[in-house]
C-alpha cells in the first residue's frame, strides 16, 4: 500500500473549513468542516484520481519521503487503497 503526505490547512476563524492537499500525490486537495471530514474527503480524493490515472494507463505518482509543508499546521501520511479490475 502505498502512503502520501497530506498537508492540513485548520481554520483561523469561524466559518472556515479545514483544507487538505496531498503533497506528493499532484492534484488531489479537498476540504472538510473539521480535521476528521477533511481526512475522509482527500482520501477519497487521492482513490478517485488514482482510478482516472489508472484507467488511463498512467503510473501513480511516487511518495516523495521529504515531502513537507513548513505552513501546513499537521503533515500525516495518509494511505492510498485501490483494487485492479474492471468498474461495473
């Protein structure tokens, strides 16, 4: 299984949400109204690109061990699952 380096962005006021974005996995960033809503909502992000790269014929990016984000207030490795095979 591969893991990624997902940077989290908490709030600094009321109103906001808490913004996630995978440092070594391009284009996947989400969001969610808390920190446990934002890890479901860019795993799920990082599983839906993986299939489009997949199902085009394309490598996933590799984890990049020093991935780091010195502005992001927590960096967790967050895994990727995906399952060869057909889409019904």
């Amino acid at each position: 299984m591969l893991h990624y380096h997902v940077a989290y962005r908490l709030p600094k006021s009321a109103g906001q949400m808490v913004v996630a974005e995978a440092l070594d996995f391009p284009g996947a960033m989400s969001q969610g109204f808390d920190l446990p809503d934002a890890r479901l909502m860019i795993a799920s992000a990082m599983e839906d690109l993986a299939e489009i790269l997949l199902d085009d014929g394309v490598a996933l990016p590799a984890p990049d061990p020093n991935a780091t984000d010195l502005d992001a207030d927590l960096v967790e490795l967050v895994p990727l699952g995906v399952f060869a095979g057909t889409r019904g």
